[in-house]
C-alpha cells in the first residue's frame, strides 16, 4: 500500500517509518536498523540476505576487522519512488532527497553510524549499493574517497554475483570506450548529463574489478590510510592507482565482451533442419513460411543440442503441447503432470511426462488416441483407425459410467430404506427424515454428474 499524499502530506518520519527490523552483523560488529512502512516478510527475509551476503563479500575483500564498539547502520526503506522522491525530499523528512536511486549519509554518531535511504522496486532499489557505501565509510573511518572509487566500489558489491554478459561486461565496455587514461576517471565528478553521470559508476566499476583481480591488496591498504588518518600514504596509494594505467586497458581490452565470448563457453542459436511449412501474418499479409529446428551451439560452431519444436503451456486442468510448425496439439490430463529423467536411444538424458508412480504418458491409453487422432489428419487408413479406436473407448466408457451409476443407486435406495426404518422407529422425526432421503438424491445426481464429466 502507498500513502494517501492528499490525506497524509502532513505526516512525519517517525509516524511513515513505523515498523523497524534489526540484523546484527557480528562479523563486523555493526547493528543494521531497516525502518519501513509498508513492507511484506518475504521482503524483510531478502533485505536480510542481500545485507548478510553484502557484509560477508565486503569484509572478505578488504580483510575488514570488527571494531570495538557496536556501529549503528540506519537503512529507511520507502514504498515507492514516488514516496522516496516527495516524501523524502520534505523538508518535514529532512533526507534531502531527490531522483537518485537512493542515497547514504555518514553520520558518525554515537546512536547512528550511517544513514542509508532507498525504496521498493521489485525488490528493494540500490540496496546493496548503498549498504556498501556505509561499509565503504566504515572501512575508511568516515573519510570520503574519490567520486570514482566511491561509487566503484559500490557497483562492485552491488554486482558481486553478476555474470560477465550483465553489469560487470557493460562497465568494461563502457570504459574501454571511453578511453581515458586513469588519472581522467580519477578526476570524474557527478553530472546532470545523463551519460556523462552514467560515466562515473561504470569506469569505477571496472576499475574495482580490475584492482580486485590484479592488485587486491592497494584499495585495501589505500582505505586503511584513509582510516588511520595518514595522508601522505592515502595521496601516495591513489599515486599507485594511477600508475595502473597501461595495465588497466590491457584488461580491458581482454575482458570486454567480444574478447570474453570467445574463450567463454558462451552458446548460440542457430537455423538446424527443415520441420514444416505453414502459414502465418507477416507485415499484415498471410504469407508462406518455413519451420526449422533451433539448434544450439558454441560460438566455435560445435552442436551442443536443439530446442524442442514443441511450446508446452498451462490449459485450463490441462498440460498442452503444442507443435507451432503444424498447430497439432496433445493436452495431457492432470494425472499425468509429473515428471521423469529417461535416457533416449541416442543416449541423452531429456525429461518426459507421467503419473506420480512414474508411468510415461507415452505408454498410457490417453496418448496413443491423441497422437492417432493427429496422424489421423495425414492418412485415410489412420483416420479410420482413430474414429473407430474412439468409437471402441466410447463404449467402454459408457459400460464403466452403467456399472458405478447402478452402483450409487443401490447406494441411494439403501440410505433412503435406512432413514425409513430409523423413521419407523421413531429415532428421527418425519422432517428428518424427509432431509436424509432429499441428500440421498442430491448426492445420487451429483456424483452422476461428476462420473458423466469425467467420462
């Protein structure tokens, strides 16, 4: 739920923020409060994991120590956008906030160490981005670093889990692009030009990488002169950085995506064997087309396997394959919604359909009438065959359907006999009596009903 702005535009921080969850983070003796208005337990059990894994990736990357005193991490975590960006840029929230993606403040206080702000998209926005500034600030003892390596480091923890072709492959690209020399990424501040901005979190993005990979130990010893308050060997450290900047394009050039493509075990989709023919609307005319098999392959050309030609969706009580070359459809009752590993003749491994005790719907009753009755539209003999197969189940059906109809009128006959005699007794009034016969036909008609349905 978002607030009502126009019948809350007066209300205050404390009143929105009026749920509050505590982590205790012990490996770095920090106490994280999460104030909230409106958010589900599933969210809160998130937040705690992306704060834990943060934390854990943080503290192991720069061999940060617990220090003595317990630090206080505040996270307000608003609804909306919209909350973030009316609410807290109040004068009344005093968060001066904007259209940034969040924000963290160094406090430095006995009761609050950091102030982060961000809100819920999905998930919860920028959360790990912003955790880790807080961290950022706790490794340094509150000294600000360059814009760079701020939001650097940032991205890196955000992006921690990132494959190469996602985040981590934009950032390289982004800087090898750009082409500036370290101490130009160095010198980049905050923009209110979109790309230039954009500039600043991706070449320090891939400037982190690129220190973690090749010289973990100068950012870790840089923060540490930061916090001992030591600036002739802070100045020295960033002198270092600098000094990275052959190296730096060299990795870049070797970790951009076109170059990481080629030696990862990266796959592509290819035209394989002709299907079928059919027709389909085409810039709004019927038109002609031609099916072929998507095969999978490595960027080598090496044949890895294929897709299936089959597209399999949810269809009422049904599981329904579909053949999109030929619009042939098998719909495989409920009974038959479970799965099971078999290796084909070929030796591959593939899963195929069955019941809860592993019977494969290949082999039921059910299949070989649908897949009849779709061979059936290719031949006469088929066709025959299906109509006449049908004809066959039909009648066995409707033998099953006497046997159990006369098996539930006993049953009707034997309850309506019953409540006479408890009637007769005088165990039961006539009311009630006429209300057990009355069930007796209600179930009778109604369980006809369902065996007619099912049949």
């Amino acid at each position: 739920m978002t607030i009502n702005r126009q019948v809350n535009k007066n209300i205050s921080k404390d009143e929105y923020f009026n749920n509050k969850h505590i982590i205790e983070v012990k490996d770095l003796n920090i106490k994280v409060e999460v104030h909230s208005h409106d958010l589900r337990t599933s969210k809160v059990a998130h937040i705690e994991s992306e704060i834990r894994e943060t934390a854990t990736n943080f503290k192991d990357a720069f061999k940060l120590e617990p220090g003595s005193s317990e630090q206080t991490f505040k996270i307000y975590v608003f609804d909306d956008k919209a909350d973030y960006t009316h609410l807290g840029g109040s004068e009344r929230f005093g968060s001066y906030l904007g259209d940034e993606g969040g924000k963290c403040y160094y406090k430095g206080e006995a009761d609050v160490f950091a102030e982060m702000y961000v809100y819920q998209q999905g998930g919860v926005h920028n959360l790990q981005h912003e955790f880790a500034h807080g961290l950022t600030y706790l490794a340094t003892g509150g000294k600000s670093l360059p814009t760079v390596l701020m939001e650097g480091i940032a991205d890196y923890f955000e992006h921690h889990s990132d494959h190469k072709f996602n985040a981590q492959g934009s950032s390289i690209d982004k800087t090898e692009a750009a082409n500036l020399d370290l101490g130009g990424i160095l010198n980049l501040q905050y923009s209110a030009n979109g790309e230039e901005n954009s500039l600043v979190y991706k070449t320090g993005h891939a400037l982190i990488m690129y220190l973690q990979e090749k010289d973990p130990s100068l950012l870790r010893d840089y923060l540490d002169a930061l916090r001992q308050g030591n600036s002739d060997e802070s100045k020295s450290f960033l002198k270092d950085i600098k000094g990275h900047d052959a190296d730096f394009k060299s990795w870049l050039a070797e970790n951009d995506t076109e170059t990481a493509m080629e030696h990862l075990n990266a796959l592509q989709v290819t035209k394989g064997d002709f299907i079928a023919t059919g027709q389909e609307i085409v810039g709004g005319e019927i038109k002609d087309v031609s099916y072929y098999k998507a095969n999978i392959e490595k960027i080598d050309g090496e044949n890895v396997g294929s897709f299936s030609a089959v597209e399999h969706v949810s269809f009422y009580d049904y599981a329904r394959a579909v053949n999109r070359a030929t619009n042939d459809t098998l719909d495989i009752s409920k009974e038959y919604h479970f799965l099971k590993a078999v290796k084909t003749t070929d030796g591959q491994v593939k899963l195929t359909y069955s019941d809860q005790q592993g019977n494969e719907y290949q082999n039921s009753q059910e299949y070989k009438m649908q897949a009849l009755r779709i061979l059936s539209k290719y031949g006469e003999d088929l066709r025959k065959s299906y109509y006449d197969g049908k004809e066959d189940l039909d009648k066995q059906k409707d033998i099953k359907y006497n046997d159990v109809l006369k098996s539930l009128r006993e049953q009707e006959e034997t309850q309506r006999h019953d409540a006479y005699e408890q009637y007769k007794r005088g165990e039961i009034s006539y009311e009630k009596f006429v209300e057990k016969c009355n069930s007796a036909s209600t179930n009778y008609h109604n369980e006809g009903k369902r065996l007619y349905n099912a049949t």
